[in-house]
C-alpha cells in the first residue's frame, strides 16, 4: 500500500526541503533500526553555508563558529544541569579551545564539551562544522549566541513566535514565588514557553501556542523544580513584541500602555493585547511602533 500510494524517493526534491523519508521500524525490538540509520549516512545533506547579520559562513572556512540553538535543562535532575547545544557552522573544534562569546565579548574556554548517543554522553575532543556538542553552562549563554575564533557574527534564522494561548501561573505556595521565577526563567531560555512579566502587577504570564503545553510545563516545574503551580484563564488574547527606531518614541509608547505592557524573559518590551480591536487601535494609533509576532533570537 505504502509503495503504491506514496512517491518514490527523490533525493533531488529531499534535499531541496520537498520530500520527506519516511522509515518503517521497531526501536522496541530493534527492528529497522539499521536501515534508518545506514539512511542517515547515505542521504543526510552535507554541512551548510549559515547565513549571518554580517555574511554568509561556509562550512569549509579555517576559523571554528557555531550558534547556541537550543538550551535544555535538568538533563540530569541530579544535578540541576544546563546544557548549551553549539551547532558548529564552520572550522575544526578541539577540546579545550577558547571562543568568543559574542554577545558579552568574553571568551569562554570549551573544556568539557560532550557528545551525545540517546542517553549515552561522551567527552567531545573534537567536532568538525554541521556537528552538535553540549556545553555545560549556568545560565549564561542564551539560544541564538555565537561563539567564535575572535569575529563578530550575529547568526540568523532561529525565530520566536508570539504565542496563540496566554494565561496566569501560581505557585499553590505564595512562599515559593520568588523559586517560581527563576524556574520560568530557565524554561523561556529553553524556548519550551514564552514567559512575560506584567510591568504592573506581580503575576508571571505564560505564552504558549497549543493548550497541552500548559500540562506539560506544570508536570516539568512539579518534578523538576518541586514547585507545584496552578495555571489560570486570563483576559488577554496575544502578545506582540514592540520595537521602534526612535527610544524617545518607544518610551513614550510603553509610559502610555503601562498597563499592557510586560517583559520578556531577555527584557525586551512586549504588549499584551485583551483583544484584537486593543491591538488594531495600538497600531493604528502609534503608526511608528512596530508590533512583531515573529522575532529573530540573534544574541
């Protein structure tokens, strides 16, 4: 039936981004697992040209470059661990190299980067562009960062999408506001949520873009955070982040919507709207503030 409805694979359109493989197996009894993988080695497309603020970089270049593109928490719950994964985009890593961080101008010596194999892990001594390795960190390297061998590369192409559903979350402890916070923090660098913080009130908002995540998140801050909270219904519809060339124009604009207007878990400026009439008549009357649904995380 499969052969017969489906077309026939196409390595051209495959790699072109218009045909998807599809594979039929049993990882529980280990079937085809071989044949998924041989797949990989034979069809995966090779490293690619990144495309940056500043150019483009080509895999082939001598100097190593890489972009944080997703930040995991509580790997190991034992450990209240935070792995960075560095997608490396161009040059030969070794272990124990020194990079910039871009976005802080520090350099960051690589140490103890790992590799990882389902739930295996293993010391990275070195890893060669469109390879990915975990890199221990405590909060200070964020999702779009680059690291390089000295050059200012701002990479491109990671969005963050404004979220469909909004509500309020509380700790069934008031005591553990405070712990709640930084578990909302840690959660918004990961990108598994979007978290705003109302610039009047004290509630923290959650931002998702399907109504099963909010069960996903409150099972994640019981079992990992040991904070049980409660998600609530809100009034407001959607979020926008705002931007405008002018800081005299946007200050203007955040002092006259105080009361829409929240943070993001990096500080940027977001307006909450209760309704799409609130957000039309905002756009309408500050022609000149942008309200952005897709964001760029570029560090």
């Amino acid at each position: 039936m499969v052969r017969g409805l489906c077309p026939k694979f196409d390595v051209e359109a495959y790699l072109a981004g218009n045909l998807t493989p599809v594979y039929f197996g049993s990882a529980i009894n280990s079937f085809g697992v071989n044949e998924l993988l041989d797949g990989l080695v034979a069809h995966a497309p090779p490293p690619r040209p990144q495309p940056t603020r500043e150019r483009l970089v080509d895999p082939t270049e001598d100097k190593v470059s890489g972009v944080i593109f997703k930040i995991q928490a509580n790997m190991d719950p034992k450990h209240r661990d935070r792995i960075a994964f560095l997608r490396l985009c161009s040059g030969h890593f070794k272990r124990g190299m020194k990079l910039k961080h871009v976005r802080t101008d520090k350099l960051i010596a690589l140490n103890n980067p790992v590799l990882f194999l389902a739930q295996d892990r293993e010391l990275a001594e070195e890893a060669w562009a469109g390879d990915i390795i975990g890199i221990p960190n405590h909060g200070n390297l964020h999702i779009g960062d680059a690291l390089t061998e000295g050059e200012e590369l701002h990479f491109t192409g990671i969005p963050s999408f404004a979220p469909e559903y909004l509500q309020n979350v509380r700790p069934d402890d008031p005591m553990k506001a405070k712990h709640l916070g930084r578990a909302l923090q840690q959660l918004a660098e990961e990108g598994a949520a979007a978290v705003f913080k109302p610039r009047l009130g004290f509630d923290w908002i959650v931002g998702v873009v399907g109504m099963l995540q909010f069960e996903v998140l409150a099972d994640r801050i019981r079992t990992e955070y040991d904070i049980p909270v409660h998600f609530e219904p809100t009034s407001l519809i959607t979020a926008r982040w705002v931007e405008a060339d002018d800081d005299t124009l946007m200050k203007k604009f955040i002092k006259a919507n105080e009361t829409a207007i929240a943070d993001d878990h990096r500080g940027d400026p977001v307006f909450l709207a209760r309704n799409a009439w609130h957000l039309d008549r905002a756009a309408e009357d500050w022609p000149d503030v942008r309200f952005v649904k897709t964001k760029e995380q570029v560090a």
